[in-house]
C-alpha cells in the first residue's frame, strides 16, 4: 500500500509557507511568483491554515478584484484536514474528495512535513499504476512453460 511519506520522498521536501498577518496581496504575489496553488500558514511554529486559491478567489470576488490591506488571517482556512507521513495514499484520495481538498499538509506530530497536491496524488497512481502493469507484463514475458501436456504437432 502506497504510502504519504513514499509519495513526499519522490515529490521532495520543499515547502511554501506564509504567516497569518501577511497581506493578501503579498500572499498572491508570492504563489504566483513561485508558481504554487497553495501557502502552509504558519505562526510561531505551528500550522494555522492553508490559504489556496480557492480563497483567494473567494476574496476577490466579494471585494469586486481588489486585495486591499486585508491578512491572509482574515481570508485563510483556519482548521485545514491533514495527514500524516503514514496515512495510506486511498485515505487521502477520499479526504480529498469528502472535503474537496487539493492540498493537504502533512504534520508529523506538530511537524510541518510537506504538503500533498491533488497533483501529487494523481501522478503517484499513474506512476504506481504503470509500475504493476510493469511487472504484469515481465510476468507474463516470462510465464513457464506448462510441461504437463506434450506439445501438439500440427
């Protein structure tokens, strides 16, 4: 069974984080110049939300395009879902889709240890996919003969 900290190892470990008390604008600035759907929101060490651009979205459309003085407190997800580096990969596909999640933070304790895309999850059961469909293959490539019955002439 595929698990979070197999599908972090081949992803990487880097991470994107902002702090509640900064500006939306400069929240946007930083996604889009890091080419990111989502920032971890950290404050003193501990995750406090996720901000993705699903709220980002949300915020300007209720203040008609504009980001204003607003934090990214005031706009975030303050109780995002989270998993940990051992929770297998069919859990997370089903958290994402009952909370309509595309990013999760993997925590580690208190520990921010990555964040799962629902990106991330796609390309790891293709990839995991083709690896059975590999070995299926070879199988079969290399099947024994059946030395039970004499072969047939024709």
């Amino acid at each position: 069974m595929l698990k979070v900290n197999e599908i972090l190892r081949v992803k990487g470990h880097t991470l994107y984080t902002g702090t509640p008390d900064m500006l939306v604008r400069d929240a946007i600035t930083s996604m889009s110049q890091l080419d990111i759907g989502s920032l971890v929101i950290m404050e003193h060490g501990q995750l406090v939300g996720m901000l993705t651009f699903r709220e980002i979205i949300n915020h300007l459309n209720e203040h008609n395009g504009e980001s204003g003085t607003f934090t990214v407190r005031s706009i975030m997800d303050d109780a995002p879902v989270s998993v940990t580096p051992n929770t297998d990969a069919d859990e997370v596909q089903r958290l994402m889709l009952d909370k309509h999640a595309r990013y999760i933070p993997v925590m580690d304790g208190p520990t921010l240890m990555g964040v799962i895309s629902f990106y991330d999850m796609a390309r790891a059961i293709v990839e995991a996919q083709q690896f059975e469909n590999d070995m299926l293959k070879a199988y079969i490539r290399d099947w024994p003969a059946d030395t039970s019955e004499p072969a047939r002439k024709n």
